[in-house]
C-alpha cells in the first residue's frame, strides 16, 4: 500500500511562479538563508571592484595586521587589515568577483559543453557516439587537479587559462550524467508518441528530452560550482592559481599562512566565505533535487502550508 | 461469541498528503476462519490493501496512522501489541506475497538464502532452514530445485517468481496468508497455475486465505465470500457466487456489468474491396531472440482487429514494426498499397498523420512537462497543413469534449488527472492527427475495469464517427470479445489463429487458442466452475 | 570480462600516451633548469656541461625518441634533484601516499557507512538532521584552510600534536583527520541517499512481512543494495587522495607523491614528474578495476 495509490484531487492552484518557488524556498529554512547568502556574494561579485577596488588595494602600513572587530579606524576594518594594512572586509567583497567568475565560468562551459555532448552520444547510435564516449573515459582518468597543475605551471596562470583547465576536467560528469537520462528517457513513451507523430530528431531532443534532463543538470551544476570553487581555490593556495596583485579567497588564506601564529584573521575570514558559499550552495542543490523533482516537491509544499 | 482467526473490527486509516488528510479506509469491518478463502475485491483507489497492511504493520507512521478500530488474531487485539510481538506474528503465523514479485524479492540473495531466512528469523536452525527450503522449492513446482537454490531472482520467469514467494511465505506454516495482486502482472495461463496451487496449499495445511484483487474472474475462481470496497468503505459483504448473482449495492451491480466479454459480438464484415494496411512476412530480430517469424495481416477500413497473445509473443513488436518505431529484418508493410518500408523519408512523414497509436501507460506516454494544449496542439506544430494557428485553441476544446473532457481542462498538465483522463487526453491528441488507423497497444490494459468499459465505448463511438480503423493489441480476451471484428492469436513470433471474433471465441480451432480460452477467467463464478472442468480436460491432453 | 578489462586497459593506455606526450613537450618549452640548478656565477662552460649530461642540447625530438627508447627498456631516467633513479623517487613517495589513502578511506568508509545508514533509518529524525549537517559543512570546507586551522589550534596553541613532517604515529593524525573530513562528508550523504531509497524498497517491505529484525533490514538486506552507487563514490575519493593529497601533503610536509610531483614541477626535474605520472595512472587503473569487482561482487545481476 503506497500513498499514491489514494485518491487525490489536487485542484490547481493559481498563483504565479516566482511566488510558488518562492514560498517552496521559504518552506526550507536553510535553503532559504544558502540562497539568500549568495544573492550577496553575487551582487558583492558584480559590484563590489567597482565600489571597493581603490579601498581595497590602498595600503596603509600603520594598520598592518591590524586585529578584527576593532572599529576604530572604520567599519571597513571590521575584520582586521592584511599585511599591508588593507582592510580584509572590502579585500574579501573585491575578491568575490574573481572567485566566482573563474567558477562560474567553469561550471557554464563543462556544463554546456558535457551536455551538449552527452545528448548527441545518448540520442545518436552513431559512432560519434562511441567517441565521444572515449574521450570522456580519456579525461577521466586523467588526474584532475594533478593536470591543472602541470598545465597551469608550463602556461600562463591568467583566469581565462583557469577556466579552461577546470572546465575540461569537469567535462565528463555532463556528459555522463546527461547520457545515462538521455538513453533512458529516449525509450519513454513519451518520446515514443512524438516519434508517430513524425517529430524530427531536433524536436525531440529539445523539446521531450533536454526539458527532462535540465533540472538534473542544474541540480549537479550547482554541486559542481562549489567544487570548482574549491578545486580554484586550492590552485590559488597552492600559488599556481591566479597570481598577486589579482586576488582570490584562495590567494588571500595563502597569503595569510605565513602570520598564522601571529594575525590567525588574515587567512580565517577569506576561509570562512569560501567554506559559507560552498555550503550554501551544496544546502541549495540539495533543495534544488527536492524542487525540481515533480514526485518530491509536495514535500516542500506541505511543509510551506504548514508553516504559513 | 467464537473467536475468528483473524478479526478486523471497526479500522480506519489516515494518510496525510500535500493534498491533506485522506481517509483510506473507513471504519471497515471483515473477518478470516481457518481453510476459507476471503477476497477484498476493488479499484485502485479503493483501499483495499490498506486494513491487509495493517495487519502487517506495514503502514508507514507517519504519514499513516491508524484512528480507530482492533485487529484480533485469536482474539488478541494486535493493535495493542509491541513492535517485537508484531514482528514475531508476521511470517510465523501471518505470511504475505505481493504483486510484482520482482521487485518483491531481494536481487542480491540467491532465492535460497531468502527462503531459509524466513526460518532462521523465526528461531528455526540453520541446517534444517536449508532442507526446509528445498522441500519448498520442490512443493511449490520449481524445475531443478537443487540448482535453483543458488540461482537470484533475475533468473527465473515471472511465474515461477510468484511461486518463489508463495515457498517464503509458507517457510513456516503460516496460519494466515494475504495474497496482494497475486496474478495481475501474469499470463492468463500461468495466473491459472498460480490460482491453482494456492488453492492446493490452502488444501493441504487449512490455512485462511486473504486474497486482494481488482478482478472480478480471480474472485470467482478461488474466493469462497467476498468484500467490495469502494472509496474507502465497505459497500457488500458476503459469499462469493450470491453477490454476484443478486448485488445487493448500486456500486458492485456496476463493477459487474462492467466486467468485459459478455456482450454481442459483432457480425462478420465484409472484407472484399482494397485492404487499409497490409503487412507480408514481417521478421524481426533482436540478437539470436527471434520475435517476429513471417507474419501477415490484414486490415480493412473501418475494421477493428485485435492481437493477442501472451508476453513474448511478438505482438507489441509487431505494432512497434507497423509504425515504424522499430523497424523489422524482412518483409513489407502497404499503407493502401504503398510500402512503408521503401517509402522516402520525406513521404513517410507525410503518411505519419494516418497511422496514429495510443499507448498502454498513458503516464508514460503524455510528456509530463507540457499542458494538455500543447500536447494536443504539438500535432499541428509537427504538421502544419493539418490546421492554421488561429484555429487550434477551438480545436483543442472540441477534441476534449469529443474524448469527454472539458475544455478548460487545456492549461493543466498530465499529473492532474486520472488515468482514465490521462488515456482520454492521449485519445485526442492521436485524434488531432485526423489519423486512418489507430494502433491500440495494451490501451486499457493499466486502466480499472470500470474506466475500461468507458474507454472501449469511446473508442467504439469514435470509429463509428471517423470512420476509423484500429489494430488493438492485448493479452486480455474478454476485453477483445465486445470489440473485435477480427482476432488473431500470437504465440512466440508466430500467427496460431486468425478469424473473426465469433468464430475464434465460439469455435477455436488451435489447442493453444482453445488454452488461452480455458484459462480466461470470467466474472460468473458458475461460469468459472464449468471452465476450470474443461480445462482439466484440456490439460490432461495437451502436455504444458 | 576479459574484453571488459582490456578495453579499460586500452583507454587508460591511450589516455597516460597522450598525457606523457602533453607534459613532456609542455615541460620542455618551458625552458631547461639549468639555471635553477647551478650557481649564478657558474661558467659557461659548466651550464653547457650540465645541458649535455642531461641531453637539453638536443632538438627536442631527439630528446622525445631517446626518452621513449629509455621507456621501451625499463628506464624511467634519473631524478636531477636527487641524482638517482626517478622510478626509486617516485615509488618511495608513493608508499606514503599509498598508506595515507589507505588508512583514510577505511576510516571514512567504516564511519560513512555506519552514520549514513542510520541517518537513513530515521529521516527527519534528530540524528538524521545532526548527521546531514556535519556532513554538509564537511564536503564544504576547504581542506587548506581546515589544516592551517588545525595547526594553529593543536600545534601551536596546544602543543598536542606536531605541526609537519614523519616520524612519530603522532605525525599522521593530522593529516589523516583533516584528509577525513571531505570524503566523510560526500560519503555520508551518498550512503543516506541511497539508503533511503533501498529501505523504501519492495523487497524491504517483504523482509518487514518476513518478520526479519530491524538490524538485519538496514544492514543485510539494505546495505548491500544501497553499496552500489556509494562504491563509485568511494572509489573517486581514494583516487583523489591517490593522485596525491598535493596540498595537504605540502602542508603537512608529508613525503607523498603529491608533495614529489609539485616540488619535481617547480625545479623542473622532468623525469620524475613523469614516472609519478605513470605511476598514478596506474594506480587510478587498478583502483577503478577493483571497484568494478566489486560492483559485481555485491550484485549478481552484473556481469562484464
């Protein structure tokens, strides 16, 4: 006996569709303030080298390693200055850009990339199909961050080259996650019934098949930007990432490391925010999985009614 | 008063869903003795399974909760037991099989080990548990027991799965066993072996049967009383063959007259003149499985003819091949003397609006991310000639009313209707083709016998209308009986027997034919009485 | 299974050639290493010492067909750093990394497993929501950070552990702890996951009829089935750490391959980076073998 087996008229609710995610958001509190969280790295991403960028490189060596929560010397010093006397706080909003650019410009280009792929090697029975396949087992067993490694020392480490290297070692997971649906979905019946109904092949794919297999990608998508991110910011610690005077969370724990024992603020703040995004964005994915999956989201939806 | 093995008294259950609190089952009451075999017969829907749940403890709390009522076993209300002495009853003194026994069955234990278990859990040693399954293996009629022993679920047939769980269930003598949907997913031949040896069991060691079915054939082949549960109630109470004779309720009455195969079956038609379709010596393989051997078939216009067959016997390839959707090795398939197979691409898809299929899962079948409107309307975005934009909103709305839907029912998406709604919308959507030729494959098959009978009447009133002509594909007789002009019996790959509907039903000639005759179970349990005589007969002079 | 392990065999071989192809010509363009190696005031004619004994004067091609003619008869060639043979380097670095991933992933796979399932027996339950969410801000955090946190807390402020190199079995708890966190965290979610599924499942609900236990549910008919995907997963993290742990092991100070390849890249010492390539490589085919065995161990539906 299995709840689905009762009877249940659902009477469609009219409402309009930001308000309906948005009280499934609200339903989930934790999903809530993750997405809330990063609605602020990304405008801070957008904005903040244009506001900050002169703050946040004027160095003040009066204030070198000066501590946090002392504000004296102004809000911006909130959390304490660097070495140069720079305030952390602004650093930190200036350094969300490049963080999440190089993240962001990953994630999109693996996924549009591995998608693309994924749908021609699940739909085609063509060889092309059983190459792209290889190339994909091929990158796999590459050692991932080994690779960015070498690459990125024997090339220049700019942001556009960071990007690519991440990208292609994320390439694989779109690919195979987006076969594997792929060659389930194209034997539903749905897919069948538009075949009859004498659907060109392009229909098919973009219309039955990839509006299927959208909310799975988003869901690993958004996994995978925290990933990236770390996978970046490691790079970055590592000093084989993106090099001074450009910053990054990554760089900035780094730079840090080596006044660990006597200024421990220096690398804890820009740690705290790289460690705050990837745990929102790993609390939304998994909201995202919940939300996006027509058999769960009564789950989220319930919960909103109860609550409101 | 005498205590009855097993009691359910006053039940009701509570589900709470996104939709709110539903009730599914109602203060309902019904009682099990030794050696009788008790069916709860109803829709899905219906609650039948639910108060058999309990009594397994298998009802998820929450969201389920129980809100009122006793279940006594031996006049021991099991209710007010602790969850150890619940699970000491379940598979000691109660056993239960289910549908499905595929997913029923743990894939990764061989079936052995899983019978033997049943007797371990319940204290028995683990040497004897070993013998004891083996015995099982043996009783309940699996080929090769010492061999089977180590084999896993994957490898059996579906049948012989059934008997799997049968053995598990009987591992330790059970008192009580609940059969859920024990045959809906079988051939009719092998859900007649299954009913058989049930009743056998039931024989030898005077257990009390619960059987839940949603068919009226299985309750008058084996049930001596009978429960008809609707919405969450119970609606009639009593033996089995008098509450088919004299329904005392207006629901049961309906369930019965709802029952297919016992209506007029139509005259022979004329088959002179231009045949619609034509297929000649189809084949097809898929790896060294042969599925389809040479086979023919012809369709008139305005003629319905139906395919039956049990699972394997190539009839669903044999659609799949009509349409296209697999294409076959050999052989040539004329749409008015035209052959598909040849046919240029660009001409095909021309013909794709004449030759239109509803399919057996219309929950499958309708893309669940698209309205009503555009999954009707995608015909036209597919073929624009059919229809000029401006028109297709009028159009929708006169296609749902046609398939007896409203209009308004266009902005919704599939996972708001029922399935009997769901088969309509595909109805019409295979309808806004304007097709020739509709290919029924397994179409009411999924659907309750009531929303059957509604969907078969639809489809009837529709070719009348349209002129239309349909291959019906299905494994169920009676269904075919009041539709069919023509029938053709499939056995692996091949064409067994092929004629009008009368003369296949009134005059078979084939044995297997006359098999799949026998082991149909009708609705009348008198009926079912005379039928299971014959087939004794039958089975004593053909060797399985 | 045969085929099945040739073809994998196949793709790894062709994917390490091109690798090999890729870092040896992307190395070399780079420029020679004489200049890291030898003094600033060193003579001309030492450096062109130094280049002919390392074979840089040559056209690179011929410097590509001597080095794969080495291959061909078992010579990985010499370390520059170490002045010995780069397989020896290579291989002693790898025994550290070899038992650094061994003994984590049978820490994080015995807890993952144990925690997860549990979690999974009671969703929403107290315990469920304390495991998902250690787990969640454990597959978050960044493993630098967390080391250089870790140091600063029990090195220098406490004193209880050391802060870097080997020796002692003290000198592996941090490295081993902070290495945990991350495949603990991803681990977890994947066994609960996957576990809800599973004793959601038909053939539970028989066992619940069967009157089986609870423990023998979640763990013996339960844990099996729900081991399938966990097993890819775990098989990922250990590769991972195989590939070598680069910043914690740089961290720690820990000789493992990691810390050999980034330090062998930074001095240009060519050989041994790319026999620490092969090595991993290798390792990655092995460790991806052995997960596949063990697919078809825990299920007898597959078969290669």
């Amino acid at each position: 006996m299995s709840v689905t087996d009762i009877p249940t008229k659902t009477e469609p609710r009219e409402r309009g569709a930001v308000s309906a995610w948005l009280s499934m958001l609200w339903a989930d509190k934790l999903a809530f303030f993750a997405a809330l969280f990063l609605l602020i790295v990304v405008i801070c991403a957008l904005f903040g080298p244009l506001m900050f960028g002169d703050l946040a490189t004027r160095q003040n060596l009066r204030g070198r390693n000066a501590p946090p929560f002392d504000l004296e010397r102004g809000w911006a010093y909130v959390l304490g200055a660097d070495a140069l006397g720079r305030p952390l706080l602004l650093r930190i909003i200036v350094a969300a850009q490049n963080t999440i650019m190089v993240a962001a410009g990953a994630v999109l280009a693996s996924a549009i990339i591995g998608c693309g792929l994924g749908l021609i090697a699940g739909y085609s029975r063509k060889r092309a199909a059983q190459w792209i396949m290889r190339l994909g087992d091929v990158i796999m067993s590459f050692p991932s961050l080994l690779l960015a490694v070498i690459v990125l020392y024997m090339l220049e480490p700019s942001v556009a080259n960071i990007i690519i290297v991440l990208a292609i070692t994320r390439i694989p997971v779109y690919l195979r996650t987006t076969r594997a649906e792929v060659l389930e979905i194209r034997e539903r019946m749905f897919v069948q019934a538009a075949k009859v109904m004498g659907a060109s092949d392009r229909r098919i794919v973009f219309r039955h098949i990839l509006p299927v297999v959208l909310p799975t990608l988003i869901t690993i998508a958004t996994l995978d930007f925290a990933f990236v991110m770390l996978a970046e910011s490691s790079l970055s610690f590592l000093g084989i990432g993106i090099q001074a005077p450009e910053i990054t969370w990554g760089l900035m724990v780094s730079q840090g490391r080596q006044y660990l024992t006597t200024a421990w603020w220096l690398s804890f703040w820009p740690g705290l925010a790289i460690i705050l995004t990837t745990l929102s964005l790993n609390l939304l994915s998994n909201w995202l999985r919940i939300a996006l999956d027509p058999a769960q989201r009564w789950r989220l939806e319930m919960r909103g009614r109860k609550n409101g | 008063m005498a205590d009855h093995l097993l009691e359910v008294c006053d039940l009701s259950v509570e589900f709470h869903t996104a939709a709110g609190t539903v009730k599914a089952v109602q203060n309902v009451n019904w009682h099990l003795d030794r050696g009788e075999t008790l069916a709860i017969l109803g829709e899905s829907g219906s609650g039948k399974s639910v108060s058999a749940s309990a009594v397994m403890n298998l009802i998820d709390m929450p969201p389920g909760k129980i809100t009122s009522g006793r279940i006594l076993l031996n006049g021991q209300d099991m209710l007010k037991m602790t969850a150890e002495e619940r699970r000491r009853i379940n598979g000691a003194k109660i056993a239960m099989i289910f549908q499905d026994p595929l997913a029923h069955l743990n894939p990764v234990y061989s079936v052995g080990w899983q019978i033997a278990e049943a007797v371990v859990t319940h204290g028995g040693p683990k040497d004897k548990a070993k013998a004891r399954a083996l015995d099982l293996l043996r009783r309940v009629g699996i080929p090769e027991p010492e061999l089977a022993m180590g084999k896993y679920p994957h490898q059996f047939s579906g049948g012989q799965r059934q008997r799997l769980m049968i053995a598990m269930a009987l591992a330790c003598k059970p008192d009580i066993l609940i059969a859920d949907e024990p045959t809906t997913a079988l051939d009719v031949t092998v859900q007649a072996q299954v009913l058989a040896l049930l009743e056998e069991l039931q024989a030898e060691t005077g257990m009390g049967l619960l059987l839940i079915t949603h068919d009226l054939g299985v309750v008058a082949e084996i049930a001596d009383r009978v429960v008809v549960m609707n919405g969450g109630c119970i609606v009639e109470t009593g033996n089995a063959a008098e509450v088919y004779r004299n329904p005392a309720h207006p629901y049961t009455r309906k369930l019965i007259d709802a029952a297919p195969g016992k209506g007029a079956m139509p005259e022979e038609r004329d088959r002179s003149g231009a045949p619609l379709l034509e297929a000649v010596k189809l084949q097809k393989h898929y790896g060294a499985f042969h599925a389809l051997k040479g086979v023919d078939l012809t369709i008139m216009p305005g003629e319905t003819v139906a395919v039956v067959g049990e699972s394997g016997s190539g009839k669903s390839t044999l659609a799949r091949a009509i349409l296209r959707l697999d294409d076959p090795d050999s052989g040539s398939i004329l749409y008015r003397g035209q052959d598909l197979m040849t046919m240029h691409p660009r001409e095909l898809f021309g013909l794709r609006r004449d030759l239109q299929m509803v399919f057996q899962d219309p929950t499958q079948s309708l893309n669940p991310r698209m309205t009503v409107f555009q999954l009707i309307a995608e015909a036209w975005v597919i073929h624009p000639d059919i229809l000029p934009k401006r028109e297709w909103k009028a159009r929708v709305a006169e296609l749902l009313e046609k398939v007896g839907m409203k209009p308004e029912h266009a902005r919704r998406y599939p996972h708001q209707f029922s399935g009997g709604q769901r088969q309509r919308i595909a109805i019409a959507r295979a309808l806004a083709m304007q097709p020739k030729l509709i290919v029924c494959d397994e179409a009411v098959s999924a659907l309750d016998v009531s929303i059957q009978a509604q969907v078969i009447k639809l489809l009837d009133g529709l070719r009348r209308e349209f002129g239309l002509s349909y291959l019906f594909i299905a494994h169920d007789l009676p269904v075919v009986r009041d539709f069919a002009d023509r029938v053709i019996v499939m056995k692996s790959g091949q064409i067994v027997e092929e004629g009008p509907v009368r003369q296949i039903f009134d005059n078979p000639v084939q044995p297997y034919t006359q098999a799949l005759l026998a082991a149909s179970l009708d609705p009348d349990p008198e009926v079912q009485a005379a039928r299971r005589i014959a087939r004794e007969e039958l089975q004593q002079r053909i060797p399985a | 299974m045969k085929t099945f392990i040739g073809k994998r065999a196949l793709a790894s071989a062709i994917s390490l050639v091109g690798l090999v192809i890729l870092v040896f010509f992307l190395s070399r363009l780079t420029g020679d290493p004489t200049n890291l190696y030898l003094p600033l005031d060193a003579s001309l004619e030492a450096r062109e010492q130094f280049r002919e004994l390392h074979g840089f004067n040559d056209p690179l091609i011929v410097q590509f067909a001597r080095y794969v003619g080495d291959l061909l008869r078992g010579d990985f060639g010499q370390s520059i750093r170490q002045a010995r043979p780069a397989m020896e380097v290579v291989l002693e670095a790898f025994t550290w990394t070899l038992w650094l991933a061994f003994i984590t992933m049978t820490l994080v796979t015995v807890a993952a497993i144990i925690i997860g399932s549990l979690a999974a027996f009671k969703v929403g339950g107290i315990f469920d929501r304390i495991a998902t969410f250690f787990s969640l801000v454990g597959a978050s955090a960044p493993d630098f950070w967390l080391a250089i946190v870790a140091i600063v807390i029990f090195a220098v402020n406490l004193h209880w552990l050391p802060t870097s190199g080997t020796g002692t079995a003290l000198h592996w708890v941090l490295p081993v702890a902070v290495l945990f966190i991350r495949p603990f965290g991803l681990i977890l979610q994947v066994v609960r996951g996957s576990m809800i599924t599973v004793l959601s499942s038909a053939y539970v609900k028989t066992a619940r009829a069967k009157g089986v236990r609870t423990r023998p549910i979640i763990f013996v008919h339960g844990l099996r089935n729900a081991m399938l995907p966990v097993i890819t997963v775990i098989g990922d993290q250990a590769a991972a750490i195989l590939n070598g742990a680069v910043v914690i092991e740089t961290i720690f100070g820990f000789p493992g391959i990691g810390k050999l390849m980034i330090d062998s890249i930074l001095l240009r010492d060519f050989s041994v980076v790319l026999a620490a390539i092969m090595v991993s490589a290798l390792a990655i085919f092995i460790m991806n073998l052995l997960i596949d065995l063990a697919y078809a161990a825990l299920d007898p539906r597959i078969r290669y």
